[in-house]
C-alpha cells in the first residue's frame, strides 16, 4: 500500500488531515469506510503504533472493490508523518562519501590544503563499515509540493534524496531480523558551505536543520510493495538541467540490518524516520554543480513515488568562504 495524510482541496487549513491509501488513481479515506474494522486507522500515527494488526485492516480496506474514493486530482497531499517522533540519519552510501568529502574539502579549505586531504578522508569515509548515525530536527518538515527556505546564512543550498525507513511499534526492538512499517522518500536539505565545521565539531545543525529543511513523502509504501530496497533507481529532474541519475544498490546494508543495529543501542518509537544517506550522483555536492535560488525539482524513486518541491529566494545571497554566488 501507499499510505498517505491529505486534505481535499475545498478543505479549511484548520480542518484535520485525513489518513488513507492510494489505490489507482484515487484515495481511499479510512475513516469513511462502513462495513469494515477501523480500528487504528484514524492517523498514520495510530496506525504505526498498532502494526501489524493495522496493517492487515487497512488492506483489507484496499482490496474492497466495493469501497469508492476520491481522485487523487481533488486533493493536497501533506508530508505523510506531519510529525514524526524522531528523525535519525546515516551515511551508508561509500560513493557518496568519497565524492562528496573531495568537493567538501576543496572548497572550504586552502587549495594546496583541501584538494589532497579531501582525497585522503574520502577514500578513509568510504571504506568504512561503521554504521553511524546523527539527529535531526523532526519538526522542520515539508512536504510534497512544498518551498524549502532558503537560509539567511548560506549560498549553497542542496538536496540530499535517501530511502528512508520508519518504525513501527516500539515492541519490536531487541531482534536480529527487523521490519521496518514502511518507506519513503527523504529529502535531506543541507547548507553546504557551512557544514564542514559542524562535521568537525558539534555535528550537524545549522547546515541540515533549517525550517522546511526536511522533505519527507508523499507516500509510506508498505514493505510488501518493496521486493528489494537495495535495487531502486533513482532520478532526479530539473526544468533547466539535465536530470541526475542514481541508485540504491550502493548502500552498505539492507534496512533490516540498519535499524537492527539502531535498536541494539537504543529504543525507537513508532514512528521514527531513519535516512540511509544520499543517493550517489543526486546531490550537488557530489557534482560541484548547485541548484539556483527558485529552482524546482522531482525526486523519483522507482516503485516509491515522487518528491516535487522547489528552493525559495534569499534577499541578498550570503558571502562565505566559500567561492561568491550572485542571487540568480
């Protein structure tokens, strides 16, 4: 299934998202349906925390044919976790890290400095197998269709598309084997010019956990539409620049494992979205090739969906060390 939170267009702001499914080209609104269990169906978020029986209702619900729904046309689709309970990321990508860490470094850095030692602390990044992992900020959320700000105190702005697991009840922890509840996309936003000392010292802040800093949906998709999350193609597109292409094949470890290994250090609620790094080629960071202020874009991920969104304009565009951009 391909769980979504949504509004009908003619409906109020103030009004309650609604929770249902996508089938076809319409949403079938758990909430409306008579003759069938309810029951945890109210929000994605009662129906995380009463997996799996939810599961089994809300499919059951879907393959109904007698249960009508509305287009899909007719309404706004809403990040799909307006509020998730906690928001963890990791790097699992090594070719992301090699080619990320060189542009890094070359930029931030002295020349005769940053160009040779971000060679050497990319090939060190993507030779590792530690699994690591850092906190986002789980209330700077957008969504589908949605701007992302663009910071005060940054000239380059990124995407970061990742696969991204979320968890269901918190009951499931200390097992070696693990299913997530479900997948979607995630859009990581990031400040690049100033990432580099956050990295260093304290971790990631200023540079990831902006306003609107964190793009998620619009779908959940079950794990039973997902046969192998390690072969997803991956695309990103643009109205003025060729698309960016990509796949989840170069991740390090399957999701079961990853959030094995989280739930072996600590409990998770339901509910919590684990990105698994940057899909390798997707970012600009690993190009040296940035998005414009106002630019739009779409992140595909096969058998998953897609992430429209678009970066706002800054007033005046911030120096930095690193090299000057112009408001564009």
């Amino acid at each position: 299934m391909k769980l979504v939170t949504y509004r009908p267009h003619d409906a109020e702001v103030i009004d309650a998202p609604l929770f249902g499914a996508v089938r076809d080209q319409e949403i079938i609104h758990f909430g409306s349906t008579r003759g069938h269990d309810t029951e945890g169906l109210d929000s994605i978020k009662t129906y995380l925390s009463g997996l799996p029986g939810t599961f089994e209702r809300a499919a059951a619900i879907v393959a109904d044919p007698t249960v009508s729904g509305v287009p899909l046309t007719g309404v706004r689709l809403l990040p799909v976790l307006p509020e998730p309970a906690a928001i963890l990321d990791s790097g699992l990508s090594p070719t992301h890290l090699r080619a990320s860490s060189r542009t890094l470094l070359r930029h931030s850095l002295p020349t005769l400095i940053g160009r040779p030692l971000g060679r050497i602390l990319g090939r060190a990044a993507s030779r590792s197998t530690t699994v690591r992992f850092y906190k986002g900020n789980h209330h700077s959320i957008s969504g589908h269709g949605d701007e992302i700000a663009w910071p005060d105190f940054t000239a380059y702005l990124d995407i970061e598309p990742e696969l991204a697991l979320v968890t269901g009840p918190e009951t499931q922890r200390h097992t070696d084997r693990v299913q997530p509840a479900g997948y979607l996309i995630y859009n990581d936003a990031s400040a690049r010019d100033v990432q580099l000392g956050e990295m260093l010292f304290t971790g990631p802040a200023s540079s990831k956990d902006f306003d609107t800093g964190n793009g998620i949906g619009p779908y959940l998709v079950t794990p039973d539409e997902v046969s192998n999350p390690l072969a997803i193609d991956v695309q990103v597109e643009f109205d003025t620049r060729p698309a960016w292409r990509g796949s989840t094949s170069d991740y390090t470890h399957h999701p079961e494992e990853l959030l094995a290994h989280v739930l072996r250090r600590r409990s998770l609620p339901a509910g919590t979205i684990i990105g698994m790094g940057t899909i390798p080629g997707c970012c600009g960071l690993d190009r040296d090739e940035w998005l414009n202020p106002g630019e739009a874009f779409t992140i595909r991920f096969e058998g998953i969906g897609e992430l429209q969104q678009s970066f706002g304009t800054p007033t005046a565009m911030p120096r930095t060390n690193w090299p000057r951009r112009d408001s564009e």
